[in-house]
C-alpha cells in the first residue's frame, strides 16, 4: 500500500488524495524554511571565518538562533508602504518570490522514487517556474515608484535574459546524454558515467565537466549572489528592488532569495553530480541513504556560493552582460555541438549486428490502461521480441516489417506504415489482417535512450492513436525496455 492509498483507505478516494498531498507538501515546505534559516547563520559564519571574526555567536548556544531572532524582530516591525507606491503590487511582489521559490522544489529527486512529482517534464517545469521569480524583482521596483528600485528592476530583468539563454543550452548538453527531462531518470543516467566507470556523475566527464562549470557561476548569476549582485549594489542602489521594503516584506524576499540559493545548489548536485547517488559507484556506499548523499552535496555548493561572496569582489554591469552574452552562450552551443557529435558517432553511429532470427532482441514489458503501467523495473507480464524481417538492417525505426505471433497462435507479418507522433526519439505504426481481412494496428513509440546493444525503449499502444503529448503512456497497452540478444517474436494481444 502506497503513501497516498492509505490516506485513501480511510478518507475517501479524493480527499485521501487531497490530505496525501498536502502532508507531503509541508515535508518539503517547512523543513525548507527550517533549512533557509540555519543556511544563513551558515552563511553569516563563512563570512565571518575568512574574515578572521566570529560572526554570530550571542543567541543560542554558538549563535545557532540568530536567524530565529532576526526573523521574530522583522515580524514585530511596521510595515511601510511608500504614499505614491501601487499599493496592490508593493505588497504582491514579495509573495510572488517566495512561492516560486517554494513551488520549483516539487520535481526535485530526493531518493529512489523520494518525489513529490516524478513528472517527465520535470527540468523544464524548473526552468518554466523559476524564471517566475524575476517578476518578484520587476514589480518590487515598478510599484515602488523609486528611481532605485526602478533601476534595480530594469538590471534584474537583463541579467534574468542573459544568463537563462546560456543555461538552456547547458541544460541540454545534459539532456541529451540522459535523454530525459526527468530528474530522477537523469540522476540514474549518472551510475557509472565518469571517465572512469566507478565514478557517478557527469561532472567526471570530460565533455560535460566545463558545462558543470558554466552552471554554477551561471547558478550565481540567476540567484544574485555576489559577485553578480548588480541588482541590490549597495554603492550604486542603495539596497535595489528592496530600498522601500520592511518588516515582512523584506523578509520574503530575504527567504525567497536563500531558497533559491539551496535550489540551485540542488540543481547542481542532480545535474552534474549524481544528485542522491555516492559520489563513486561501490555497493557499501549505497547502504547511506539518498538523501543524506544530496544533502552532502547541497551543503558542499553552498560552501562555495559563500566562499565567493566572501573573496571575489563585484562585477561591473558590463562585466555581467559581457560574460553571459560573449562567454557563456557560445561556449555552451560549442558544447552542445561536441556533445551531440560525440553521441551520434559512440551511440548511434555503430552499425548493431543483422537482425536474423537468431539474433533478436528482447523485451520486457509492462501492461496497463488509461495511463496506469505497471513499475518497468519490475517487468513481470511478458517477454516481448522485436523482430524485422529483413536480415543486415540497423535499426527497427526504418520501416522493417514485424512478425508478430497472435494470441491464436497465427503468425503474421506486419507491414509498417508512415506516423510521427513528433516524440522525442520518433515513432512507427504497424498493421496487419486479422481472421476476418480486419486491418488491426499498432502504433510504437520509442525513445533514444539506447541500452544493451544499441536498440530504444519502447512503448506499444494497441489501440487508437495516442494523445499527443503521451506516447510513453498509451491508454492502452505495453512499456517496454530491452533485455538481451535471444531468439523470440513480439507477442501482441
């Protein structure tokens, strides 16, 4: 029994859901916000440290509730709103910022299977709620009706553009040697991807090594951090967007801000750095759980943003939008282009041996209706052959004829017939005659996440055309995932 269906089993089947989602919404939420406020004491006690100071060290035992004081006294104050702001937006702003910074944490892979929402599109719903966050900054200096904040609004929005474009790019590097959207699929994809075969992380790769790089300081410039604070220099602004902002306004702001610091560290250690996986792929190291391994990492990222904030001093704007737009994104299309060059010749290029009879491959798959499959990794319903007919071809994408063995023990030979779904590896349909002369189809979908030997992941919908959108989850029928070479034919009910 599932989180969700024991809540089910005594509330109802919607408000069970209801209930599930909310409990584990708060798991996420409030050990967050609890983590945003150790994470600026740990801030505050970086700085101090390579400064040679103590830092905070008078509320709690070694300062440890410094930020809980701050926080009480930011709530007892008086919230001022400038005469000639717009009200509406003044206080609006910081909301917006803090929720995005929440929402984004929803798809982020905290263990096997430890995931709020394991959506296929999950890197991109990042990408999509994250660049919310700047329209917290815009309005804050739209509505405050200062030229400061207005200022700060207008860099906020530049530096948001310059530095997305390029990390749209990185993040592609990265999809396409995954060749997922999800996170977790993307975690996994890094067992074993280091130059050297017992490391996991695709921060060991050669070709994906400097993308990590562009990442985190690209990481930096996303979240404002110093030294690309253009936003709220205190020479040149003030304090920014910020400058009318009190009480708990600017406390959003200020938790909105460390919670997109710990995102992005986040981001870091999943794209790049096994995300919840040991850093080298050895059996004993996998008894410590996931989350602890992310924490690791998330901690170490933080390190580093601090360690920068306290030694690299701040760049100028033209600095900024010089290194974003003249460095940044034509390294990353470079890499783009190397990383796509290098997986066609290792991945697709090689010629996989003749498909005969007796060198077929293999499929596992599970069965389901109206989007509901069956766990793949467990793969207990049936053994499914793939099998063109014509010997000395490549790849079953090329218009091969099948033969299929019916459930009434007639074996027929499909005949492929011309479909594009527009999925992200490609599509086929199939058909044939059943008893009565009927034309029966089939549609196939597949996937260019190539496994043992070189052939895709599979999905087999039998029966209309699927939405679009959904090829992987036909409404109706099978998942599959190759095994092995071996001797066999497709079975289709």
């Amino acid at each position: 029994m599932t989180y969700t269906q024991w809540f089910q089993s005594w509330a109802g089947e919607n408000l069970g859901w209801l209930i599930s989602h909310i409990t584990l919404i708060l798991l996420i939420a409030l050990p967050l916000m609890l983590a945003v406020a150790m994470i600026i004491y740990a801030d505050r006690k970086i700085w101090a440290a390579m400064a040679l100071r103590r830092g905070p060290n008078v509320v709690g035992p070694l300062g440890l509730l410094q930020s809980f004081a701050d926080g009480l006294k930011v709530m007892l104050q008086e919230t001022i709103i400038p005469s000639a702001a717009n009200r509406g937006l003044f206080l609006l702003a910081p909301i917006i910022t803090f929720t995005v910074a929440q929402i984004v944490w929803a798809v982020i892979p905290f263990g096997t299977k430890m995931v709020l929402a394991d959506i296929n599109v999950g890197l991109l719903y990042i990408l999509a709620a994250s660049s919310l966050g700047v329209y917290g900054v815009i309005i804050a200096g739209w509505a405050s009706n200062s030229k400061y904040p207005f200022y700060s609004a207008l860099r906020a929005a530049a530096q948001m553009v310059s530095y997305e474009v390029s990390i749209g790019f990185i993040i592609i590097g990265v999809v396409l040697w995954a060749d997922s959207f999800n996170l977790s699929t993307i975690v996994e994809a890094q067992k074993g991807a280091g130059v050297l075969p017992f490391l996991n992380g695709f921060g060991f790769n050669p070709l994906l090594f400097p993308l990590a790089v562009m990442f985190l300081i690209s990481a930096l410039a996303e979240t404002a951090r110093p030294p690309f604070d253009l936003t709220e220099a205190e020479s040149e602004l003030v304090a920014g967007y910020q400058t009318e902002y009190s009480s708990m306004a600017f406390a959003l702001y200020w938790l909105g801000e460390y919670a997109n610091v710990i995102l992005m560290c986040a981001l870091n250690a999943v794209l790049f750095w096994g995300g919840y996986l040991p850093p080298v792929d050895w059996a004993p190291l996998y008894a410590v759980p996931g989350i602890v391994w992310l924490f690791v990492k998330i901690l170490i990222f933080f390190f580093i943003f601090s360690w920068i904030k306290a030694t690299v001093p701040r760049y100028r704007y033209d600095q900024l939008m010089r290194l974003g737009w003249k460095v940044f994104l034509p390294l990353s299309l470079l890499f783009v282009f190397l990383i796509s060059g290098w997986l066609m010749y290792t991945r697709y290029g090689k010629a996989a041996p003749a498909s005969t009879a007796e060198e077929a491959i293999v499929y596992k798959c599970t069965y389901g209706q109206d989007g509901q499959h069956n766990d793949p990794n467990a793969l207990t319903l049936l053994a499914k052959v793939v099998l063109p007919v014509e010997s000395g071809v490549t790849n079953f994408r090329n218009g091969n004829r099948w033969n299929l063995t019916l459930p009434d023990g007639r074996d027929v030979t499909a005949d492929p017939f011309e479909y594009n779904a527009g999925g992200l590896g490609g599509s086929q349909g199939i058909q044939w005659k059943d008893n009565s002369g009927a034309i029966k189809k089939a549609y196939i979908f597949y996937s260019d996440a190539i496994a043992n030997g070189g052939w895709s992941n599979v999905a087999i919908s039998l029966d209309a055309v699927p939405q679009d959108g959904q090829p992987f989850y036909p409404s109706k029928g099978y998942f599959c995932l190759p095994t092995k070479n071996n001797d066999g034919r497709t079975i289709l009910k």
